[in-house]
C-alpha cells in the first residue's frame, strides 16, 4: 500500500568552485615581467635618442612622407580591391577564355616579386620609349613618352595596385564560393540577371568572409608601399633616409617612422575591427569583443569570484 506522504530527502545546495589555473597566472607573471624589463631598456638606453625622435616626429618632412604612404596605400588598395572583384568574377565565369586570361594574370604577378614588378615599371621607358593610343594594328591618334606618362608616383601605384590585385582577385573568389549556389539559382529563378544577382546576393553574403583578409591585405600594403623607396619616391620610410644620410641619426629617424607606421596599422586595425563586426552581425564573429573589452571582462570575472568565493564553472 502506497502511503499518501513520502519522505523527501533533503535538498543541500551545491557550492560550485571554480577551476583553478594557476599556470595562467605563471604566464601572466612572466609576460609582465619581460614588458616591465623592455620598457626600462627602452626608456633607460640612451643611444634611442629618443630627444632626437621627438625632434623629427612631427617634422614637415617626415609628415609629408607619412601622407605620401596614406594615399598610396588608399590608391593602390583601391585599384586591388576593383582589379581583385573583376578578376574573381573572370575566373569563375563560364567563358573559358576569360577565366584562363585571369588565372594567367594572377600566375604571374603573385608568381613574381613586388619589388620586381616596382623596377620593371620604374624602368618602362626602356622597353617601350613611347606609347600610342589608336587602333589595334592600324592607325595611332596619340603618341607620347612613356617617361612623361609612367612617372615615379604611377610607376609606384601600378607596381603596388596591380600586384594587389592579384591576391585580391583570391581573397574575392574564396568569398564568392562560400556563398550557397542554391541562392544563385533561386535568385536567378526569380528572372534577376547575373550582374543583379551578383551585387544583390552572392557579394553582400561574401563580404563575412572577405573582409578578414582584406584588412590584413590593407595593413600589408601600408608596410609594402616601403618598398617604393628604391625607385626614390619621398614616402614615409624614404624620407627619413633622405634626413639620415644629411645627420647620421639613423636609429631616431628609423624609430619615428616605425612610430608613425604602428600608428597608421592601429587606426586600419581598429577599422578593420568594426567592418567585420558589422558584416558578422548575427554570428559568434560579430559579437567579438576587443582585447580591452576582453581584459575588462576577465578582471570584472576574477573580482566576482574572489569576492563571492563560486562562480561558474
């Protein structure tokens, strides 16, 4: 016989104790450790000059070199990105001669160095002494020097901008690919064209996945367009060669143009942050928090456990 009342046994609560890393604070000592030991070299070794480094920071020279790699970075990620989305829609297309002319472009200018191709177009003039505009094997309506057109700073912005273009050209296709056919193929059902389907669908859902390595193609062309240095185009790394080879302050000049270059990355990173953040709204990558933010948390975390003696697991 079942009796009406039971017996409940009695409901003890369970203090959860959170796991403990006492590694993670070894690293943490070890990290703070070697930061404090850098710091005291850098401020403490007189041969940084770093008097020497306030001096030319802001210098009307090395500002009108820093500018100099700010627009050629801008143009020639510009000519990449528009080169870059032209040549992925070749390669994927249907028409076997244009995606064997892209894959051909890509071949080669990935295949060759960027200082190289900086050399060839700095040195057009010697290969092809006049250009012409007209008919294809038939009459020419314009002739000109070649030294006239390809000057320094368009010798520096195609070598840049059309090398860039090939990795681009990658980057955008990789993007289109992840993007499900099936949503082609039902945009295209609804009777929208290749083109509209292509601005419309397969480009705004590839940009998630574009957009990382775009921001890393940005800060690499910020650093590369150091490179232009050897056909003498006064940007940020040779201007400050041009003062250092007058004053012999080599290590103070070379210093304040890392400064500007770690500021310049910090501003493309920090944007980069944000644009990925909007096109991955919805997802675990759009909610991602940055290493400020991260810090905070994990202090806010540690205070909460240490105060309440639990956490969560």
């Amino acid at each position: 016989m079942t009796t009406e009342s039971q017996t409940q046994p009695s409901e003890v609560p369970l203090k959860a104790v959170p796991v403990r890393h006492p590694w993670r604070w070894v690293a943490a000592v070890v990290v703070a450790l070697l930061a404090v030991m850098l710091v005291r070299s850098l401020v403490l070794n007189p041969r940084f000059h770093w008097d020497v480094v306030g001096q030319y920071l802001f210098s009307s020279r090395v500002l009108a070199g820093m500018w100099a790699t700010v627009w050629l970075t801008v143009v020639a990620m510009a000519i990449g990105i528009v080169g870059g989305v032209l040549l992925a829609v070749m390669r994927l297309s249907a028409n076997p001669m244009l995606a064997g002319a892209s894959w051909l472009y890509i071949w080669f200018f990935r295949g060759t160095p960027v200082l190289v191709q900086l050399l060839f177009w700095s040195f057009i003039s010697a290969l092809y002494p006049r250009l012409s505009l007209g008919v294809p094997f038939g009459p020419e309506f314009v002739n000109f020097s070649a030294n006239d057109v390809i000057t320094v700073p368009i010798a520096a912005i195609l070598g840049l901008g059309l090398n860039e273009a090939a990795y681009m050209a990658e980057i955008v296709r990789a993007g289109m690919l992840s993007v499900d056919f099936g949503q082609t193929e039902a945009a295209q059902a609804l009777g929208m064209r290749r083109s509209l389907v292509l601005r419309r669908v397969v480009l705004p859902q590839a940009m998630r996945v574009i957009i990382p390595p775009t921001g890393n193609e940005s800060i690499n062309m910020l650093k590369t367009t150091s490179l232009v240095s050897v056909i003498s185009m006064t940007e940020l790394l040779y201007s400050v060669q041009l003062i250092y080879a007058v004053n012999f302050k080599q290590i103070p000049l070379l210093l304040a143009a890392c400064i500007w270059y770690l500021v310049l990355t910090s501003v493309l990173t920090t944007g980069q942050f944000y644009i990925e953040r909007h096109y991955g709204r919805g997802t675990t990558t759009g909610q991602t928090k940055t290493w400020f933010g991260r810090m905070f948390g994990t202090m806010v975390r540690t205070r909460r456990t240490s105060g309440e003696g639990g956490g969560p697991l």
